[in-house]
C-alpha cells in the first residue's frame, strides 16, 4: 500500500521518474537537496533513498505554491503533486535527469535547521563528526547505497539456503561464558546476584546442540560479539552468517558454501564465480605467501634462499639455517627505481617494528647491483643467491632470516606492504579456500600447545595417533575462506565422538571436571545421538565491505563503533544509575586514583 500524508499518496519513488511517465501525474514524499532561485522560476531537488528528482515551479505555479517553494532549504522534508513533464533542458549526470515534475501541491511536514555537513556523496567531513550526527550521514546517497546492497546480500543469504532446505533457527543472546579465544562481554544478572551472562562471541554450542536436536540445516544470520581490539574489518559488534550441516564431511560444507558464493555473485553483482574454488593448504600458503589469507590478487611469493646460502660467509644468513631456521626472500620485480636506500630503510624499520630482526637487500639498477651484505659473500655464493630469487637488472631482493615461521609472517606482512608501495593493481574478487590447518600451535607464554581453532575441531583422520606424542603434526579437518586477502569465513566438522572429545581436551592440558564445568551440557547431549556434523561462519559485515570495495566496516554498518569502542551518535557507553548497581550488586573502584 501506498504511503500516504494528509490525503497526499505517493505514487512513486523520486528516483523511479523516467521520459516514458511524461504526462502523468505524480506524488513524492522526500528531503530537499538544494532550491534554486532563478527569480521567476524555482527549482528543487528532491531526494529520497532511491535518487533526486527535480521539481519545477513557474509562471504557472499558483502563488500560495511558488511562495512556498521560495521558502524552502535544505534538508526540508516535504510532499509535492504535479504533473511529470520532459525537462527543455535535461541533466545526463543522473538517471532522472530526462523530466521533472511541475508542482501544482506542495506541503512543507518538516523544517530543518542546517545540517553541519553537506548531506553529499564522498563528504570530507571528519569521520567523527559524521558518526556524532551518523542518522545525517545514513542519508548520504554513498551509504545509502551501500546499506540497501547489505539488504539486497541478506535477502539472497535467505533464499539461497531456504531453497537448500536450511532451518532459520535464532539462538540465545545471553548465554553462559565459555572460553573462544577473544573476551566476552559480560551481563551482570540482577535476579542471581554475583553472576553473570556472556553475550555470544558466535552460536557455536547453540548450533551443535541444534544438530542432536534434528535440525540437520540449521542457518542464522547472528549478532556475535568480542571485547578485542578494534580494526578497519573488525568490530566489537558483528553480523555472521552462520550454518551447519549434518550427516556431512569436508567436501559437503564447501560445496553448499561454494553455490552460495556462486548465487550471491550473480545476483547481486552479475558476477560469474568460476567453480570449483582454488585450494591451498595452511602450509602452502604459509611457504608461498607468508599468510593463512593470501591476497592472490597479485604474485610475488617467498623464495626459499636456504640452500643457495647454506654455509656462506655471510654470519645472519649461516647461523639461521644451523639453527634450523631458513633465509627467504621476496623479488619485488623492476621496483629499483622506486625503492631508494631511503626507502629500503623505511622497509627495514618496518621488519623490526613487528618482531623481524632485520632485513638483508640486494637492489639492481642499471648502474650496478648493491647489497647490505654483498662484502661478506664471494662472487659465487652472490650469483648463487640471485640466481634462486630470480633476480635481474631492475628488481629489488628483500630478505629475511630467522626462525622459519617468523621469516615467512614477516615477509607476508612485507609483501603487503611492498604491494602498496608500488601501487601493485590488486583488482577482481579473488576467492580461495585454505585448508588442514594446525590443530594445535604453540604459545610461548604459557608453554603449552593451544588449539589453533575451537577445541571441538575434528583431527584428520591419519593424525589422531599423533595426539600424545607429536602435536605439531596434527592437522584439523578446518578451512576458512579468503576474499581478496581477509578471513571471509572458518569453519570445521566437529568431533561428535565424546572418547575422542576427551582425548582432546586431555591433549589441550584440560582435566575431566575443567571441561565438564565449561561444557557439561555439551558433552551430555553427545551422549545421546550426537550425528556427524560441521558448518562454518561467514562475515557477512566484512562480505559486504569486500563486495563493495569499501575500506572499513564502518561503512556499511549502519550504526558502528569507532576505534575506542564508544558510539558517538548516542555518547555510548556511558554511567548508569547508582540505583542500577545497587541492583545488580556492583560497586564501582576508583582505580584512577589508585
């Protein structure tokens, strides 16, 4: 049904107007962009979330309406009747730029006072003064945009796992706080005093417990939360798209998740996805790229220098392969001319800043070919080194040696950084699975093996022998997905055998009653049925961010966090009541003064 104000109903919306409607009468409800007033003739801009359409008043304006038009400014809400009529002079920049509408009604329903930034596309108003006013910003046509693709996304999530036969199941927002990797937030119950509720890092648990009930395709587009650390992708409060299937291995999740990717595409941005996905293993991409979510988008991979430098004279590279580290590198082809000494030395800060111990260079111009170590080598073990990096007149050989993890996550983080530099073109959507991730990874702080995801992973089959006595050679049946160089999704099969379940978290240093007390009601439910299962979670807030090219979570959330967590719209969070603590038996320390 068409809205309607005051006996006024809208016919359509002010950016539906096209040269075939001349003639017709038309009603639209919207906000003023701009007035012009060219004395005798006004026009007006109307705008609403579908586009602007411009509105005439002239000599044949009744002058009740035309005086009123002449009072009109920005950001006025307004209605307006008349007749759609071809403009004599028409406007190529915006699609109903063929017609306009001669007013013969016009009501003001909201004055406005003026905005403290020009409700525009691309507004260089500082980002904290448009998230303070963000209901001004939202009206942006630019996030508009953005905001009415995220609907478009979710409505495609819907249909495409309601036709696959998934169950929309919606699971708890308080929950019991159960240890996954970030904080939770944490609700302080008034009615059990001195407890707590957890609000859900993800429906983990919820979504298992679904599968012994029955539902065998459970989804859920869900509201998650992690007390971390803010980042241009991440937020404290996100939307995952989160499935699970049972009766299902490997294969099975990633293909559901692969028809997925391949409908959204197509609908949304007539985008083929070729299918199958590429596939790399955790390792593969670790030694190719340095990262467990490679940007694929561009080339550049580590080579591996240890053999061509085992033994040379050269003290860094030496004592790193006896220690049973490697010496790697990445070949940054023809950048000799952008990558000056200077810049080499912003590069070799930038090593160190995140834990590498340095970085070695070799940097070829026409002129000659120096390096940072070259008086160390003879002339052979140099020509052997450039010889395995591929070198030639013109590149840059950027080189690390250490510990061979920490030598391939610094050159990955390296290699980002060498692709800005040089404006490498990353364009495209570049989809990837990784796959047989580490099921466990060592911490050095506590000394002990942690589980790389959540400890209800299943183990490949062919590891479980190795549990007890070689945890670095357990892989899980756990992949995730990559979009352009960012964790899209993670997922896994779940261990539903309870022996299995306790094997792990014995292997995980967790005793029998520690687990029952974490995950008693889990654990129990096993008992009873638990059939074979496994799903994953998809950002569909950083989906969205990708599917747009936006770079940041801030625009296409309609309502996000800044850098310190707080929300500058509505000066959130803020002090509570003293009555409310009272209530909730919390008292409040001074710890500034402490």
């Amino acid at each position: 049904m068409a809205e309607t104000i005051n006996g006024m109903k809208r016919t359509a919306y002010c950016g539906e107007f096209r040269e075939e409607h001349a003639g017709q009468e038309a009603t639209v409800f919207g906000w003023v962009q701009r007035q012009r007033d060219l004395g005798q003739l006004i026009f007006v801009d109307l705008r609403d979330r579908t586009g602007i359409v411009q509105l005439a008043f002239d000599q044949d304006t009744d002058k009740a309406v035309f005086d009123k038009a002449f009072s009109l400014r920005s950001e006025y809400v307004v209605a307006a009747r008349g007749e759609v009529r071809v403009r004599s002079s028409r406007n190529a920049d915006i699609p109903t730029g063929d017609v306009e509408i001669a007013v013969k009604e016009l009501r003001i329903l909201n004055k406005a006072e003026t905005p403290p930034f020009e409700i525009v596309e691309n507004c260089v108003t500082a980002e904290s003064t448009r998230l303070k006013y963000r209901y001004l910003d939202l009206r942006r046509p630019d996030l508009q945009k953005n905001i009415l693709l995220r609907h478009q996304i979710t409505k495609v999530i819907r249909d495409y796992f309601d036709s696959n036969g998934f169950i929309e199941i919606e699971t708890p927002i308080l929950i019991k706080s159960t240890p996954e990797g970030a904080r939770d937030f944490l609700v302080p119950s008034r009615v059990h005093n001195g407890q707590f509720y957890a609000l859900p890092q993800s429906p983990q648990l919820y979504k298992q417990l679904s599968m012994v009930a029955g539902f065998d395709r459970y989804i859920q587009i869900a509201r998650c939360f992690r007390d971390e650390d803010l980042r241009a992708d991440r937020q404290p409060e996100f939307t995952q798209i989160d499935l699970e299937m049972s009766f299902v291995d490997v294969e099975d999740v990633l293909a559901m998740a692969e028809g997925f990717v391949e409908t959204l595409f197509k609908k949304v941005l007539n985008v083929e996805i070729p299918l199958p996905l590429p596939r790399l293993t955790y390792n593969e991409a670790m030694e190719r790229y340095g990262s467990d979510k490679p940007d694929t988008r561009f080339g550049m991979e580590i080579i591996d220098l240890t053999d061509a430098v085992r033994g040379c004279g050269f003290g860094v590279f030496a004592s790193a392969v006896e220690n049973g580290g490697s010496v790697r590198c990445l070949n940054a082809k023809g950048a000799a001319v952008t990558l000056s000494r200077k810049e080499i030395d912003k590069l070799t800060e930038m090593v160190k800043g995140i834990g590498g111990k340095g970085l070695a260079w070799v940097r070829w111009t026409e002129e000659n070919c120096t390096s940072s170590f070259g008086k160390f080598l003879t002339e052979d073990e140099m020509q052997a080194v450039l010889a395995a990096a591929g070198a030639e007149k013109g590149d840059v050989v950027l080189i690390v040696a250490d510990k061979t993890k920490n030598v391939l996550t610094t050159l990955g983080a390296l290699r980002l950084e060498l692709a800005n530099k040089l404006n490498i073109p990353r364009e495209g959507n570049n989809l990837l699975w990784i796959t047989e991730f580490p099921f466990f990874e060592w911490d050095d702080e506590s000394q002990s093996w942690l589980a790389m995801h959540h400890p209800f992973t299943s183990p490949l089959d062919e590891c479980i022998p190795y549990l007890d006595i070689a945890p670095e050679k357990v892989y899980a049946k756990a992949y995730d997905l990559v979009f352009n160089g960012i964790e899209l999704a993670s997922g896994s099969i779940r261990i539903t055998d309870p022996e299995l379940q306790n094997h792990m978290f014995r292997a995980l240093g967790m005793s029998e009653e520690e687990a029952h007390q974490k995950f008693g009601f889990l654990l129990d439910a096993f008992r009873y049925g638990a059939p074979p299962h496994g799903g994953m979670g998809i950002g569909l807030d950083r989906l969205v961010m990708q599917m747009l090219g936006a770079t940041s979570l801030r625009d296409v959330i309609a309502y996000p966090k800044v850098q310190n967590m707080a929300e500058l719209m509505t000066d959130c969070p803020s002090v509570v009541d003293e009555r409310q603590l009272t209530d909730l038996g919390i008292t409040l320390l001074d710890t500034e003064n402490e």
